[in-house]
C-alpha cells in the first residue's frame, strides 16, 4: 500500500456542475483540498478529517473516465473528487478510517 502522509496529488474537487483544479494534502488527520492559483473558481480549502468518513464510493467523470472518488461523510457531505490512482488512494483512505458506530 502507498503512503500518502504529507504527499500532494494532484486532483479535481467537484464544485456544482463545475470541477476546480488543486491538490489534495494527505496528514495523519485528514485530507485537505486546496485549489489551485491559476483557478478561475476560488474554492477555498476543504478539510474533511478521516474520523468523519463513514464511505468512499466510485464514479466515472462526466460518464467517460474511471477516475471519481466521492467521500461520504458523518454529517451526510459528499465531496466529489477527481484523482489518478484512484484505487491506491482509496485503500490509502480506507487503512486510516476508524470504524464508525452503528
């Protein structure tokens, strides 16, 4: 398995109908999302910890490319993630994700 800890991948973050170009941030408490200068669509940073992860599900980008990630989280948040090593990054997440209640 990959260790991402203070890795920085590139990635989309899926804003409505449109996707904003950054980098995700990998710590031993989460991920953070962060767009892109060059960015027309200011999103700011998104920060979802893994204790607030209850699932990750797949999803291909615009019906074509196998790339999409949604995090699904305790709050009912989906964030919408376009990745490369989609798979690797996945089980990267499921090995720091605690187990959920209920």
């Amino acid at each position: 398995m990959d260790d991402y800890i203070e890795e920085r991948v590139g990635a989309s973050y899926r804003r409505g109908l449109q996707y904003v170009g950054g980098y995700l941030y990998f710590d031993d408490s989460g991920i953070t999302f962060d767009s892109a200068i060059s960015n027309t669509i200011d999103i700011g940073v998104i920060r979802i910890e893994y204790r607030d992860i209850v699932g990750l599900d797949t999803y291909r980008m615009l019906g074509l490319r196998n790339t999409g990630l949604i995090v699904h989280t305790a709050d009912g948040g989906l964030h919408r993630i376009v990745v490369n090593k989609r798979s690797r990054i996945i089980e990267f997440v499921n090995s720091k994700i605690s187990p959920h209640p209920g």
